[in-house]
C-alpha cells in the first residue's frame, strides 16, 4: 500500500500558511508537526499523518486561549 504524499505548498495551503510558519512548525517540537518526506529535494507530508494531527489537535483541550477578568472598575 502506498500513501498519499501532499507537497508542501498544498500543506501550506490547507493550514492557511505561510511557508515560514510552516518552517516554524517543522523546528517546534511541542507542536509535533508531521515531518516532511524528501523527494529530489522537495518536501512532502503523509496525508495519514497530517489528518491524524488534525484529529489530535481538535480532541486537545484548548489552555492556550485567554479570556480576560473582567474589570471591577465601575465607571
């Protein structure tokens, strides 16, 4: 079985980034970003993999997101 390799233009394209973040990615080992396959010097990711980190990330809690107190400030 063979598995579908996506080229990283069209990852970029379906995360809706630039190809500097997806560098950033690449070097962030908290993120455990699928790592690329290189073909003749191009990179491509496993399709499987990167629907297997999109399933994880939406089952991750989200702690990144703040919402601020509210002010006790009365105006």
């Amino acid at each position: 079985m063979t598995q579908k390799l996506i080229p990283d233009p069209q990852v970029c394209k379906r995360y809706g980034i630039h190809t500097m973040t997806l560098h950033r990615w690449d070097h962030d080992p908290h993120l455990n970003f699928p790592k690329p396959v290189h073909i003749r010097k191009r990179k491509y990711r496993a399709a499987e993999e990167l629907d297997a980190f999109d399933e994880a990330q939406a089952a991750a809690p989200r702690s990144d997101i703040r919402i601020p107190a509210k002010s006790s400030n009365a105006a």
